[in-house]
C-alpha cells in the first residue's frame, strides 16, 4: 500500500482538481448569466414605451427593465440631487425629481445629469424646470446606480433641494411624505433643459467571466499533471522497493 503522507497528497490533489474545476465551471455560468441579462436590457431599449397608469405600477416592477411612458406634473419641491456623479467623462450630479400621474401614484423620475461647478462645489446646476403637465418617456429600472456612501445625505434646505450619495425608498419616502413606486424611469429624449441623458447601454463583461474560467480551468490541469507526475514517480519506487512504505 502508499504511505500515508502520499495518501493525503493525492486526496488534497483531487480536492483542489474538485474545486477549481467548479469555480470555473462557475464563472462561465455567470458569463451565461449576464449575456442573458444584457439580452433583456438590449429588448427593453429597443421596445416600443408602454404608456403607465397608476394601476400598472406593480406591473412594471415585474418586468423591469421595461421602457415606459408616463404624463403627470413634477414635484420639484422634493427634488434631490445624487452627487458623484459622471457621464461622458465630466463629474457632476444626477436630478431624481417625483412626478405626480392623474391618479395620483407618484414615480421618480432620473432627469439626468448636469457638470458640477468645478469652483464653487456648493453651488448646484441651474436646469430647466416645466411646470405644466409633462410626457416623459424612459426606461423603467430596479435602481439608479450606486456609489460608495460615506457619512450621511445631506438633507433640504429652504430654498435649497437634498444632495444625497445614493437614492433610497424609504428614506425618500420619509423625507418627502410621499408614497413612490419602488423603481426609477431614466428619462430618455431631448435635453433642452440642461441636463445629459447620454445612459449608458449595460455591458455584460462575459470576456472577463470567461478569462477567469480559463485560468481555473489552466490550474485544475496544471494541479491534474503534477498529480500524475508525482503521484506515478511515487507508485513507481512503491512497486520497486515492496517493503518500503512513505511513512
């Protein structure tokens, strides 16, 4: 019989052969994943807008992302502004602003992105504000992107609106005494009113899933030929000397 110190090599070899097999099999699933998911986005943009009513908000949050078309009048009292920002390689700031529809749902509205001062950080962009009624057309999403949030949002001032890291529901919610759907229209179309919607299309970076699952699977092969190299030397002075054991 091998020794047992050769036992236990050969056993953490076929764990390891086990194991980065798997992770690379991993990888390639979640290239799958998000080829998928760019599938449905690339549907969703080239679709034609499903106009929304209220009674269709719960719809919309099934079937996101969903380009849509809502008309109401906006509720710039509660606007906020989401800072560190960037489109087009400027730094800047994002205007979520809620529109009111007929029946009175609330949905928040990502206006788009407007260049920050670069002089004067405190100072927020001036953008055009309408008024009357609006028919705004967008893509319908789960969230408006993250940033790494450090301290806290600062909150509305007279006069002046909130200036918030990142978006939240609830928080949104609290601060303004609204009800909202839990999504966010990315408005599309003219940017007459100062701000850019230059969005950019969802890149799935499968080259990156799969490079990962050639270097699990270049491992699991390198770890399987020195198993063998090692292993058949070790079986081979195993057999040429029978009384000897690795121990």
């Amino acid at each position: 019989m091998i020794g047992t110190r050769t036992a236990i090599a050969l056993i953490a070899a076929a764990a390891a052969i086990v194991l980065t097999v798997s992770l690379g099999n991993w990888q390639l699933r979640r290239a799958d994943e998000k080829l998928a998911l760019q599938a449905q986005w690339d549907r969703a943009w080239q679709s034609a807008p499903m106009s929304i009513a209220g009674a269709d908000v719960a719809v919309v949050a099934r079937q996101l992302p969903l380009r849509v078309q809502v008309r109401g009048r906006y509720l710039f009292e509660h606007e906020v502004w989401l800072e560190n920002r960037q489109m087009d390689g400027q730094a800047g700031l994002m205007l979520i602003a809620p529109l009111r529809l007929a029946d009175g749902t609330v949905v928040l509205v990502n206006r788009g992105f407007a260049r920050r001062d670069p002089r004067d950080r405190s100072k927020l962009p001036e953008v055009g504000r309408p008024r009357d009624e609006v028919t705004i057309e967008g893509l319908a999403v789960e969230q408006t992107a993250r940033v790494l949030q450090i301290g806290e949002n600062a909150p509305s001032r007279e006069g002046r609106p909130a200036v918030w890291q990142n978006l939240d529901f609830d928080a949104f919610e609290r601060a303004s005494g609204l009800a909202v759907a839990h999504w966010v229209v990315q408005q599309t179309g003219s940017s007459e009113d100062g701000l850019l919607r230059n969005w950019p299309r969802l890149s799935a970076g499968v080259d990156k899933h799969r490079g990962y699952a050639l270097q699990w699977y270049a491992l699991a092969g390198l770890i399987t030929a020195l198993t063998l190299f090692f292993g058949g030397r070790a079986l081979r002075r195993h057999l040429s000397a029978p009384g000897r054991t690795d121990d």
